[in-house]
C-alpha cells in the first residue's frame, strides 16, 4: 500500500514508519518538527534500507494538506499531535487547534482526494475516570483534561464522518503507556525538556542525567500503593497499527480498538526492571500524588486479538532493556 504517515519524525510515528517499510509498504511521511527531529526519519530509511518521503509540512496548513492527498494514498497512519497534559491545561486552545482543528483538516483533504482509510492514534485518556479494570472499549467515554478532550474530540469526528459516508474505514487505536524503542538503539523516544511521563524519566535518572525519581504518591489502593499502568512496548504498538491496515476492510465506519498487553506494573516495578535492564541502581524518592492521576487502569486487549488478529509480545523487561539501549547510546536523543 501506498500509506502517508503524519507526525512521522516522532515516538510511535517513527516506529510505525519502520515497520511499514519492512512488510514492504511505499511511505510518505510528514511532521512540522515541532516537538521531533527529522535525525528520527533519516535513521528510519538507513534501518529500513528503503526510501521514505519527507517534507516538512503542518496539519493547520489546509492547502498544503490537499496538494499532498491529491497525490494519491491507499491509506493514512495520523499521529501528529500535542500530547502533554499540563501544557494542555495551561494552553487548551492550542491543544484544539493544533489536534481537533488539524484533524479535521487531514479529513477534509482526505475527503477531497477519495482516499477514505484513517488510522488514528487515540489513547486510552478517553475513557477518563476509570470505573473498573481491566477496561475494554465499552468503558464510558469521558475527558479528564483538555489534551484528553482534543483525543475525544477527534474520535467523534471520526465516528461522524464515517456514519455520513460509509465508504470510509477508520481504526481508533487507544493507546496504553508506549515505552520501549527499537531494539537497533537508533530510534526511541526523545522529550523535549523535563520528561512528564515516567519511562523517559526513569532512564535519564539511570543515564545521570536526573539525580532521581520522583514517585507521585504510595497511598493509592495497589499492591504497592504506587500507580499501575499498562506498560506496551513501541514495536507492539507500531505493529497493531499494521494490523489495524490489513483489517480495515473488515469492518464497516470507525471502530476503536484498546493497544496494550492487558498486564499492569506499578511504578516501583518500572524503577527495578529499569534498574535491572541498565544494570545500576535509580535513585528515587516518594512524593505526593500528582493531580488527575488514576490509581490504575490496564487494557482488556481481547478485541484488537480477535478483530486484527493483534496481541503485544514484549514484556516489561524487554521494554526497559531497549528503551535502555537508546538511551545509553543516545544520551541526548537526537540532539547529540
Ligand atoms: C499520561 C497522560 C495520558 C497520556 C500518556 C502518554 C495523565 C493524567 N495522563 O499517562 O493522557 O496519554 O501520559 O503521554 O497525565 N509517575 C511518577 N513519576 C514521574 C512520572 C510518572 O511516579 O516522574 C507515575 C504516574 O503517577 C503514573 C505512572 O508513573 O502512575 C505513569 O505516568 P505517565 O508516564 O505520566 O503516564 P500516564 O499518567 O499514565
């Protein structure tokens, strides 16, 4: 297939750029490198040994979103997006613009170009408060902050195009907690500042870069009263996309599908396989509870099992081993 890729230089896009060109797809990518390095795109082509198309190209410019679909694509992998919480809160109307308003943008110029496959980067924030785990794709919806929000809003764009038109297929991927990086060392995931999330962080702790982990909160009711997530590693996920690719035939209008492994790890069990997998101890102290965390939620991923054919098969320890390798050997990301 002939797919385009959005947000193409970052975290999962590179990932899943990767994978695509390996099962032998023909990729087109585009970023406006805002939050990622186009380093990210040329290790991708010199990994896959294939070419890969780039420009420099931003979802909120509506005319040269049209020009590039009029290209002719079989199919779009979207991940371009804003995706931290606390700026989202400080900055909602640039979290809508930049995701609501851009996707809207790529369905328009899909819409005009005939190209009606869309594979979008949901994440599991849709289902907000967390009622009961495992949680599957009938959980209530809800948004517990703006970047959230853009995430909702955006399915529901989905959802409503494709019961106006049933030509169009769309897979909604929720994600769980990507980690991990591709086991070559050459791409992972590269944080601009001070990492939010606790992977990036943990490893920067591990490579010396942070002098220690803060844990955000003990009290919550797990077995260790520190937060579980559902912990998947990148290559799992990039692959669910490709699968999410082979099956869009299958069903009719949009469809949501959970990505994790249906396993939860606490905070303290990421810091000691992150400790084991970089072979030193990571320093870390308890802190209090950081707003708007859950408990825990983990993923039931049975029907992205059944309907893609799809299941994650690496496991935490594989995650810290291959996120570790990327960092160890790109202690400043791409930048180094
Ligand atoms: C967060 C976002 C989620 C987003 C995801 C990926 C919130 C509420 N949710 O998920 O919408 O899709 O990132 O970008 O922010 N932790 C620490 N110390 C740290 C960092 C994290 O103890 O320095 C803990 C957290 O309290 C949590 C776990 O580690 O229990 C995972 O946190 P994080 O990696 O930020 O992901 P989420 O909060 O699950």
């Amino acid at each position: 297939m002939k797919v385009l890729v959005t947000g193409v230089s970052g975290y999962i896009g590179s990932h899943a750029a990767l994978e695509l060109l390996k099962a032998g797809h023909e990729v087109h990518g585009f970023d406006n490198l805002s939050n990622s390095s186009e380093e990210a795109v040329r290790r991708v082509r010199a990994l896959a040994g294939r070419p890969l198309r780039f420009e420099r190209l931003d979802l909120l410019d509506a005319e040269g979103l049209g020009r590039l679909l009029k290209e002719g694509f079989d199919a779009v992998l979207h991940f371009a997006g804003l995706k931290a919480v606390g700026e989202s809160v400080e900055k909602p109307e640039l979290y809508r613009r930049n995701n609501v308003d851009g996707s809207a943008n790529l369905l328009a110029a899909m819409e005009a170009a005939g190209c009606r496959k869309l594979v979008f980067s949901s994440s599991c924030t849709v289902y907000g408060e967390v009622r009961e785990n495992p949680v599957d794709e009938s959980h209530p919806l809800g948004a517990v902050n703006p970047y959230g929000r853009t995430k909702l809003d955006v399915e529901n764009l989905c959802l409503e195009r494709a019961r106006l038109d049933p030509r169009w297929r769309i897979a909604l991927l929720r994600y769980f907690n990507p980690v991990g990086a591709h086991d070559s060392g050459r791409i992972g995931e590269d944080p601009r500042g001070v990492p939010n999330n606790l992977m990036p962080f943990v490893m920067q702790a591990a490579v010396g870069r942070r002098d220690k982990v803060r844990v955000w909160g003990n009290d919550y009711p797990t077995p260790d009263g520190t937060g579980v997530r559902d912990y998947i590693h990148v290559v799992d996920l990039a692959l669910g996309h490709l699968a999410a690719l082979d099956h869009l035939d299958a069903f009719v209008g949009a469809r949501a599908f959970n990505l994790g492994t249906g396993r939860g790890a606490s905070v303290l069990e990421v810091i000691a396989a992150a400790a084991r997998a970089a072979g030193r101890e990571i320093a870390y102290e308890i802190a209090p509870r950081r707003p708007g965390d859950a408990a825990a939620i983990w993923a039931d991923p049975a029907r992205a099992r059944r309907e893609l054919g799809w299941s994650a098969r690496l496991g935490l320890e594989r995650m810290c081993a291959d996120h570790w390798r990327w960092q160890k050997d790109n202690p400043n990301g791409y930048g180094a």
